[in-house]
C-alpha cells in the first residue's frame, strides 16, 4: 500500500506530463503568428514599395567612372523620405561620389517611381574590389484625409548593395595571336588603282597656287618701301593735325574721336620718322624703341601721350578725359611733330 505523501507525489507528476503537451502546442502557435504576421508585413512592404538597383558597368579602374542607379516604386498614396537615398547616406567603400540627380515620374497607375542616380568613381589602387553597402529607406502612408508630409513613417525597406570589381575591362589573358598577321592585305580593285595618277595631279594641281602665293607674299616682303620724303610727311602730319583742331571737343564722341586721330598721328611719326614700329607698338614700349632707334623724339612724352589717347578711345564715357586734357593732348602730338627723327629722316 502507497502512503499519503506518495499518492501526492504521483498526481503531480500526471499532471506535469498532462499539461507539457499543452505548452508545447501554445509555444508553436505564437511562433506561427509571430512567422506569419513578419510575412504579411514584408508582403505589405513589398506590395507598397518595390525597389530595383542596377550598373552600367560590373568592373572598373582608377578613374573610370560608373553610374549606380537605384528606382524606388511606390503605389498610390505612399511616398519615401528621399533624405534617406542621399549621397550623404550612401555607404561606400573605394568609391566616391563625384555627381549625381534625381528624378521623379508618375506611372499609368498612378504610381510614383522615384529615380537617383549617383556618378561614382575611385582613385585608389589597393582595393580589390569596391562595394556600395544595402541602405534602409523610410516610407510613409497617408490616410484619408491627411498629407503625405504629415504622415509618420510607416516602415522601411531595403536597398540592396553592389559589388564592383577593380580590374581593367580588358580580359586579363589576351588572345593576341589575331591582332598582327603576316598575311599581305587583299589588292586593291582596279578601278582604285586607275584613279591614283588622277588623285596624285589633283594634289599637284592644287599646290601650285598656294606656291604661287607664297612666292608672291615673299616677294613683297623682300621688296624695300618707298620711303616718303621729309618735306612730304611734315606737309601731311600738318594737314591731319589741322584736321583734328577743326573738330570740337565739347562731347565726349568728339573727344573720343581726337584722341583716336591723335593716336594714329603719333604711331605714322614713330614709323615715318623715327623708323620705330609705332603701328604695333605699347606706350610702355616706346622709351627702348627710341633708344634702340638712336630716334631724338621724346620717349616721355610719346609713351604718356599714347597712353592717354588708348584710355580714351576704351574708356567708358563717366572715365573719357576733359575738353582741356583733350587740348592738352593735341598741343602735346605738335610738340612730339615737330621733333626731328634720325640721320637723313629728320624732319
């Protein structure tokens, strides 16, 4: 016969290998639920936002340049924060983000697809490959009702990474046998070898003008001018200084005018003259042509007076020098006339 305390000892035992079963059974329902209700918030996820990446390249080197693209689709009433996709956000290895746009376009059912581009690229050379790690973009759902600026996220979804590898796009084993060949290339057709003497005196025919030319140029160059006498240049800088006293200087067209004759006045005395290039010549220029020229007119006052007369004639109208300085310039290029040039070109 069994004691008390044995038949208690033995209830409690059934009961534990009675009640097992049970927690067993409620242990697998909750991880069922807890299964399923993770798939249905990844299908709503899904259904909600979709998201594709793609390259326009698989393999790079230092420099080279590759666009990595990410197109995030959302259904109708469901948008992403766009902050999320930056290039701030973008998580890389290798690689830097050298430029990058973003695009935006409604699709026939209204939804919306969400375009970044980022233009990548890498300078460095111990990194056997580059990568661009996964991102997490928020998305939120606006209810009737409210904006989609006011709605909370309602989840996330994941942008998935890309691997890049670093090698040169060449095969790294070439087949180089068909690049040279000792082969002799086909012979032409006959057609093509009748037009060659055809060819060869089209060239001929067209060369000859141009030496023609450059004879005729070199002709010209090697021909001394013919220097104007000292009695003609003093008669002609006369008339054309008479000429620029007989214009007004009351406005500041009439100012620019003087001072643009004044200028070719002076530059004609320098080559006339002094035998200086005055045509080409700066004002800064004008105190070592007259030295090197041996020239007895005054470098001072020629490269000064120059001077004055190219700020005027660029000069806007609030900068254009006065009627006085305007006939002060005029009583300088008769100073500057008067001088005597070199040996037999003095005037």
């Amino acid at each position: 016969m069994t004691t008390h305390h044995e038949d208690v000892k033995i209830a409690k035992s059934t009961k534990k290998k009675c009640l097992a079963p049970i927690v067993v059974f409620f242990v697998f329902v909750a991880l069922f639920v807890s299964s399923w209700f993770h798939a249905a918030i990844a299908y709503a996820a899904d259904q909600d936002v979709t998201v594709r990446t793609s390259l326009d390249r698989t393999a790079m080197f230092v420099g080279d340049r590759v666009t990595y693209t990410i197109e995030i689709t959302c259904r109708r009433g469901v948008d992403v924060l766009a902050d999320d996709v930056s290039r701030d956000k973008l998580k890389l290895d290798g690689l830097e983000v050298v430029d990058g746009d973003t695009g935006r376009r409604t699709e026939p059912d209204d939804s919306t697809v969400h375009a970044f581009r980022f233009v990548m690229t890498t300078y460095r050379v111990d990194a056997p490959a580059l990568t661009i790690g996964p991102l997490s973009v928020r998305y939120a759902v606006a209810r009737a009702g409210q904006r989609l600026e006011e709605a909370a996220p309602a989840g996330e979804v994941k942008v998935p990474g890309a691997t890049i590898a670093f090698r040169s796009v060449l095969p790294d084993e070439a087949d180089l046998s068909g690049i040279r060949s000792d082969k002799q290339p086909p012979a032409r057709p006959v057609r093509f070898a009748l037009l060659q003497p055809i060819g060869l005196g089209l060239i001929i025919v067209s060369v000859v003008p141009a030496l023609l030319a450059i004879a005729a140029l070199a002709r010209g160059r090697g021909r001394p001018r013919v220097r104007r006498s000292a009695r003609a240049v003093r008669h002609d800088e006369r008339t054309s200084l008479e000429a620029v006293r007989s214009i007004g200087v009351e406005t500041v067209q009439q100012r620019r005018d003087v001072f643009t004759r004044l200028d070719a006045l002076v530059r004609e005395h320098l080559r006339e003259v002094c035998g200086v290039p005055g045509q080409s010549i700066t004002p800064a220029e004008v105190p070592f042509a007259l030295a090197g020229a041996n020239a007895n007119a005054p470098a001072a006052l020629v490269a000064s007076l120059l001077a004055t007369c190219e700020l005027a004639r660029y000069a806007p109208p609030h900068a254009m020098p006065s009627a006085d300085a305007c006939r002060e310039a005029i009583d300088q290029a008769e100073q500057v006339i008067a001088t005597k040039g070199t040996g037999a070109r003095g005037v």
